[in-house]
C-alpha cells in the first residue's frame, strides 16, 4: 500500500459507503469519470476486483474489497492521527524532555513545585528526571543527551549554553550535634575561623561560586579544608560523623541525617545559594522551549 496516495483510500472509502459512483464523487468534489478512473487504477495497480455496478447504478464490494475496505479506513485514522500529533508537537502540547538536576534542587522543593506544575499542565509531554552534578549536566546538554539542566550558575556559560538563575536559598552551616556552636541559634562567620571545613570536590566547584569562601569572606579569613567529599550527601556524612563543619544551602536541612545540627549565619544578609536553569542556545524542540520559557516566568527565593 506504500505507493498508493492517501487521497485513493479516502476515495474508495467515500464509494464504499455510498455504494454509488455519481453520490461518492459528488461527495468528494470530483466528476464520477475521475471516481471510475481512480478506482479503476487501484483495482488494476493490487491486481484485484474491489466492487461490482449493479443494476441502478448501485455499487457491489468484493470480498475483496470487503478487506481492502477496513485496511484503507485504517490508513486514514493513521494518517489523521500522524497530522494531530504533528501538530501538537510543532505547538509544543506533546513531546519528551531529559532534565537533569542536582541533589539540592530536589531538596528545595523546585523540582516539585516547578515540574510538577508544568506536568498537570501539559501531560502529553513526558518529563524524565536524571540526578547528576553540575559538570556532568552541562557536558549532557551540550551532547544533546539532556535537553535542560538545574546547576549552580556559571560566571561564563560555554558558548553551546545558556541559563538563568531561577532560585536563589540562604546559606547555612552544617555541624556535628555535640559541637558547642550548635548551642547558639545563629553563628556569625567570625566563630568560625579556628574550624576544620568540609565542602564539595574540586571536580564540583570548579568554575563555580564555593559555599564555605562565599561564608568564610565575611570574617575576612581563609578555611582550612580538612575534608573533599564527591557530593553533598558524603560531606553532611562527615559532618555527622564528627570530621568538621560545613556552608550547605538551606533545603540540605530536610536530609534529616542523624548527628547533624543545621545553624543559620548571624549576619544582616546571608550569602544565597542559586539554582541556574541551563539549556542550548540553538534549542528548537517546542515542549523544551516551552519549558524553558515556564521556568523564566517562574522563579522562587526561600
């Protein structure tokens, strides 16, 4: 059926359910010797009788053309159905998006509130999350392996990117519950400067804003960095463990590990802890563009 045109189906269909040449091409806005022609070259192109003219002009299916009949309203429904998805992905209504996130645009709550709502709005669009840190989203998106991506910011984007910051949460420190700071309900920076730190891997922070300089500039003192854990998980791990203390973004308060005291910095503005959404430059997809565009008329601060 490959090489017959789509307009022949519809054709043979309309004259099957009128049973009659001069009604079928009245029907279809064609002349019945254009009808008679048309099914004339499809009975001749499958090599099989499709109908039969009876008296009165009424026309007889085959058993043939019985079957033919159900294959060709088939090839319609597909055909439409084909049209309908076109166009709603070409609007953006359907589609597929990879998003990658890290750990902490979990526990803030924005992937929740912000995809959340975009799935109850949209939810022929599917969305699937991957949790990866910031380096390894970037390369993802530049290889078209994610389509966005929630990481810190960057001072300078590669020139394959762009993003923006969609969520900004306080800084906070991190401490063993037996520490003597975890008796105060807000630590100033400068209480800070005898203590053993533990932050994120120089993998993670290159090229970004770190966490513990972002406090310790404050009091004007440099940390001493006793401890490099590969993700945030490992660092409140050892600040449970007693290794040290540690500057986390607010949200890292609902991991709930046991051992861990979570102080606010007794300061008129604490450093903020952004969450950048980045995606490429040349996107084109209408249900990432879409999202994309959601993000950049939604931003949340705690």
């Amino acid at each position: 059926m490959a090489d017959i045109e789509l307009r022949v189906f519809r054709y043979f269909v309309v004259l099957a359910e009128e049973r009659h040449f001069a009604r079928a091409a009245e029907r279809l806005g064609i002349s019945p010797s254009t009808l008679t022609h048309q099914i004339q070259g499809l009975e001749a192109r499958l090599g099989v009788t499709l109908c039969r003219r009876k008296p009165n002009t009424r026309v007889e299916l085959t058993d043939a053309g019985v079957r033919f009949l159900d294959q060709a309203r088939q090839v319609l429904r597909q055909a439409e159905e084909a049209q309908r998805v076109a166009r709603q992905a070409a609007r953006g209504e359907i589609g597929r998006i990879e998003i990658g996130h890290m750990m902490s645009a979990s526990f803030a709550g924005y992937i929740q509130e912000f995809v959340g709502t975009f799935r109850r709005a949209n939810p022929a669009i599917e969305i699937v999350l991957r949790r990866q840190e910031t380096l390894g989203q970037l390369n993802a998106i530049v290889e078209g392996k994610l389509d966005v991506g929630f990481t810190r910011p960057m001072r300078q984007y590669p020139p394959e990117l762009r993003g923006f910051i969609v969520y900004e949460q306080p800084l906070i420190v991190a401490l063993p519950g037996d520490h003597p700071l975890a008796q105060r309900k807000r630590i100033p920076p400068a209480a800070l400067r005898d203590e053993k730190f533990i932050t994120a891997s120089l993998e993670l922070d290159i090229g970004f804003p770190v966490y513990t300089e972002l406090v310790t500039v404050l009091a004007d003192f440099k940390p001493n960095v006793t401890v490099r854990a590969p993700d945030i998980s490992s660092v409140l791990t050892y600040v449970s463990a007693g290794y040290g203390i540690s500057v986390v973004p607010q949200c890292m308060r609902r991991l709930g590990l046991p051992n861990v005291a979570y102080r606010e910095l007794k300061v008129a503005s604490p450093p903020l802890s952004p969450i950048a959404c980045v995606y490429r430059r040349t996107e084109s997809a209408p249900a990432v563009k879409a999202f994309i565009q959601v993000m950049n008329d939604r931003k949340l601060r705690d």
